[in-house]
C-alpha cells in the first residue's frame, strides 16, 4: 500500500512460517456461539468466518509481517499505474476450483458483480467504485476506477473473494445456507452438523500448494470448528481437551484459571506474544441514533463515570491499560501527541468539532482512585449533565424540561460483558442513572448488533497498521444508517469522513499516518464510545500436540502456520 514489498520477487517462503512443517493430522478450534450460514460474504445469518481463507480464496493474500502488502494467490501478475487508476490482473493458469475446473476471467468478473449487488455492505460500498472491468482474454481481467481517488482500491479488488460462476445461484446467494461453498482453496466442507460444528478436509488435489506463499501453511489434514453456546464450558471443554488450542481473552482465567492437571505437567504449554499492530481495544459503544445519548456532554460525563481502575484493579490483577481512541499502542494513535504540521492542516476546516487538548495531546481519559466511588469524577459528571439539562431530584438525574429519568439498557452476551456492565451501572447509580443490564444469548445479540437494536453495547474493532477503505464501514456517514456495518455508533461526522479520505490519497507512509492520527482525533472528540481496556498482548493456551513456528508474525499468532506433533494423536 505504501513503499515496496518487503520480500524479493523469488521469495521461498513467508518468514513467520516453519518450511518444512509436516503434513496432517487434525487441528480442532473451539468457537464461542453458534453458525447458520457457511456463507460469510452476505449479511443474513451468523456464519462460519473460517470460509474464506480455508475453503474461498483471493486474487491475493497477504504478507502478515507488513502493515499492507498482498503476494500473488490466484493471480499470478499484477499491473498498475502510478496513479493507481487501474488494475489488471494475469491469473495463474494451475489455479482450479474444487471441483476440477479452471479459474478463468469469468469468474473473476462474475464475482466482482456478485459482491457488488448482493455482498456485504462493505463490498458493495468498495465495488461499486469500478467504473469498467472487462475480461482481457481467458486468463486475464481489467478494472478501470474512473475517477475514483483510491490508491487502496486495487489491493481491495486483490483481496475479493473468487466463486466459480458455473456453481453459484445469484438468485439464493443472499440467503443463509449450510451447503459449503465450492472454493479454489486447500479445504473442502465436507461434514455439517447444524449449530454444533463443520468439518474442513484438505483437498489433495489442492492447485496452490507448492505456491511460495503457501509454503509452511495448511498443514493439517482435518480442521474442525466445534462451537460453544457458554464461554466457562467452552472452557471446561478445552481442559478436557476437546479441542486444541484457545486465544485468552479473560485477565482472571489467564492468571488464575490454568491451575489444573495438564498445564502443570506440560501437556497444555502457555504462550505469550506482543503484536506489531494496534492493540485490541474494548469499548462500551453509545447507539447516538438513541435520543438519550444524542448531547455529547451527556456521553462525556457517562465517560466520566466508568471506573477503569476499580475494574482493572478488581477483575484484570492490573494486566489491562486503556487508551483513547482507536489505534492503541501503535504509531498511528494519537492520544497523548500533539498533532503534527499535516494533521493541522486537514482537521484545520473542521476545528469547531475538535477539542483543542485533543489536538496538541495533553488530553487524557479520566483517572480514578480506584475505590469504587470517587467524588472528583462524580462533581465533573453531573456538571457536564447539568449543562445538558439534566439536576437530581433526590437520587434520581432528570431532564429538567420533560421530568424524565435518565435511563437506558446495556445488552450482554457473556458473563465478561456482564460484570463490567454491572459494576458500570453502580458507579451511574451514584449519580441518580438507573441502568437495565439485559443478557441475551450470542445470536440474539448479533442479530441486534447488526440491526443497531441497542442502547448500549460492548465491542471492539480490529486494526491494521494499514487502515483504509473499512474505516468508512467502521465510521462514516454513509455506513451510519446501513445496517449491517460495523458503525455501531451512529457516527456521522463531516471531519471523520474527510479524514477518512485523506488517508485513502496518500502515497507515502509518513503523510499516511498524519491523516490517521488526524482521524483518530476527531472520533476522540466525537464521545462515540467509552474505552474499556486495551489488550496488550495475545495469550495463547495450547495441547502440546500442536506445534507453532518459533517465530511469530506482526499481526500475532497465525493457526494456518501450526501443525501436528508428529506421533500424538487428540483423544
């Protein structure tokens, strides 16, 4: 996206791989929630994410040690201009379907129409940038962007997933199904059991499986996805060793709940690794489109209120640390820096709706003494909600005008979210909020996570060290009233959406990251969302019949680059 690739054009293998890692046996993962789709690529159902990448590829793939870079997977060249005008694509003429036949142009093309008119709201929004594509003979397709300003548009159209045109139904595409899809990839879904678990099998007759950037990867011949409708026996179930490996998220689990048999003699190995890119972040995320959190001083002061160092404290043994905005830990976030010439210079339209101590860096989120009732956050709070309209009538906050209570619902789906929401609604209970904390099962949630039927919610976004085009999926305007995306917020911002285009112009890396601290300073000032905690590292528990690379990629821990100890076998 910016510079050169890092690897020669005669690479051997992807550096975070082990060359010479066996082949087979079987990997299985162990999945929170449920599935009742195996078509990941359109909005209905809650699907099998795993699709794409093992069953479904792409013109490209990625290089996991760079910020941006895509090495060739199905295409074999790649051409464009300087000015990033155009694309054409030479596919690799090995490249074949599942089923025998050839990757052709066709293909290519009737994919790009297909996620156009019936994909996810983020691939519509990205395709329908192509002004003309055409098929330049068998193996080889042409898209022409007009006058569309987007130097990220030719490595999207790299990432597109392929379908064979002669076996996918336009006219049932958007509907959920647990038919696997007939991919190009090394996998074939071949068992199905509804709601519980799908079965991938290596497909030996697999095309790119001596390509350089395959090399090291899909290691294993069965790969099982068995899914858990709780998240403690989810992981009961991994003690028991019902599947091979998990990425902790829990502070307490990790520090306290590894105390059983098989981890004290080594049989489940613990491991601990610091990505290059931004940290993962939780947030509890205010649904502006809720007239209750449409004054942003009243989602200041609720910011105000939540008291990270009683839970981190409490809950996280101290392992957490909290950030604003949305690029934690990398050097694209912009809280605590000062904002550089370029920065200025692009929120510079747009300086009424920045804070002047968000722009030179001396803002900071609130700090409590950790005691679970501290007074300097509380006076603050009901200030800012004094300012809005709002005085306590005995211990109840109401709008001074209509008389009503300040109220409104976080939803849940796991006991985590849960005891942060309730230890959140004691510190608003201090000052007069009465708030609902309501528990729904993983698809409901989803379902209304989709819908923006919500008050509150807690998520998290995951970021690259090449943010682009998703930011708009993420954040802007267009995306606010499309459901199906991931503006869970509501966010409609001219200084988000302009800088969100600026980002997309730049050629070169230092410009690059001006524009994104610049947008990480307006979605700051916007108050869309309380930052819970950042997550620092990865922790990954595992049986010791699965092997990893000693070496890890930037982007973490990569389970297509594992194999099978060779002489073990998963009970």
């Amino acid at each position: 996206m910016h510079g050169t690739p890092a690897l020669p054009a005669n690479f051997a293998q992807m550096p975070y791989v082990n060359p010479d890692a066996p082949k087979g046996g079987r990997i299985i993962f162990g999945l929170l929630g449920a599935f009742d789709s195996l078509n990941p690529f359109i909005v209905k159902g809650i699907a099998v994410q795993q699709v794409r990448g093992y069953v479904t590829e792409s013109l490209l793939a990625r290089g996991h040690d760079e910020p941006f870079t895509l090495y060739g997977l199905l295409a074999q060249t790649v051409e464009t201009d300087n000015d990033r005008t155009y694309v054409t694509f030479r596919l690799n003429p090995l490249a074949r379907f599942s089923d025998g036949k050839p990757v052709l142009a066709a293909d290519v093309l009737f994919s790009w129409q297909l996620m156009r008119d019936k994909g996810r709201p983020n691939h519509r929004l990205y395709y329908a940038k192509i002004e003309k594509a055409e098929a330049l003979d068998e193996r080889t397709v042409r898209f022409d962007f007009g006058g569309a300003k987007d130097r990220e548009l030719p490595l999207i159209l790299g990432l597109m997933p392929v379908f064979p045109k002669h076996a996918i139904d336009t006219a049932t595409f958007e509907e959920t199904s647990l038919t696997g899809l007939i991919g190009s990839g090394p996998y074939r879904v071949t068992v199905v059991r509804a709601g519980q678990s799908v079965t991938l099998t290596r497909n030996p007759d697999y095309w790119g499986r001596d390509l350089p950037i395959n090399r090291g990867v899909w290691n294993f011949d069965e790969v099982r996805l068995d899914y858990y409708r709780e998240a403690n026996g989810a992981f009961e179930a991994f003690k028991r060793g019902l599947y091979d490996f998990r990425i902790e998220n829990e502070p307490l689990r990790w520090h306290e709940g590894y105390d059983f048999a098989a981890a004290r003699n080594g049989e489940v190995v613990r491991d601990t690794v610091k990505p290059g890119t931004p940290q993962p972040s939780e947030y509890l995320i205010f649904n502006t489109r809720r007239p209750v959190f449409a004054d942003i001083r009243v989602r200041q002061a609720l910011t105000l209120l939540f008291d990270f160092e009683w839970i981190n404290r409490n809950y996280f043994f101290d392992l957490y640390a909290r950030s604003a905005g949305f690029f934690a830990g990398s050097e694209l976030s912009a809280y605590t820096r000062p904002a550089d010439a370029r920065e200025k210079t692009l929120l510079a339209p747009y300086a009424a709706s920045i804070r002047p101590d968000i722009m030179d860096g001396s803002y900071r989120l609130p700090v409590t003494d950790a005691s679970g009732r501290d007074r300097v956050s509380l006076r603050a709070a009901l200030t800012l909600l004094a300012q809005a309209g709002y005085q306590l009538d005995g211990t109840v906050l109401r709008q001074k005008a209509s008389r009503k209570p300040l109220t409104f619902e976080i939803l849940v789906t796991t006991r985590d979210q849960e005891r942060i929401a309730l230890a959140y609604s004691r510190d608003l209970k201090r000052a007069g909020i009465d708030v609902s904390v309501r528990a729904v099962d993983g698809v409901q949630f989803d379902q209304r996570r989709l819908a923006f039927d919500f008050d509150m919610i807690q998520n998290r976004w995951d970021q690259s060290l090449s943010p682009g085009n998703e930011q708009a999926f993420y954040w802007g305007s267009a995306a606010a009233d499309n459901q199906g995306t991931r503006n869970y917020m509501g966010a409609k911002s001219p200084a988000v959406d302009a800088m969100i285009a600026a980002l997309l112009k730049e050629r070169e890396q230092t410009a690059f990251v001006s524009a994104v601290r610049a947008l990480d300073r307006a979605l700051i000032s916007g108050f869309y969302a309380i930052p819970l905690y950042n997550v620092q590292q990865q922790w990954l528990a595992r049986w010791n019949r699965i092997e990893r690379p000693r070496v890890t990629a930037v982007s973490g821990f990569l389970p297509e680059t594992w194999w099978s100890k060779p002489g073990t076998k998963a009970p």
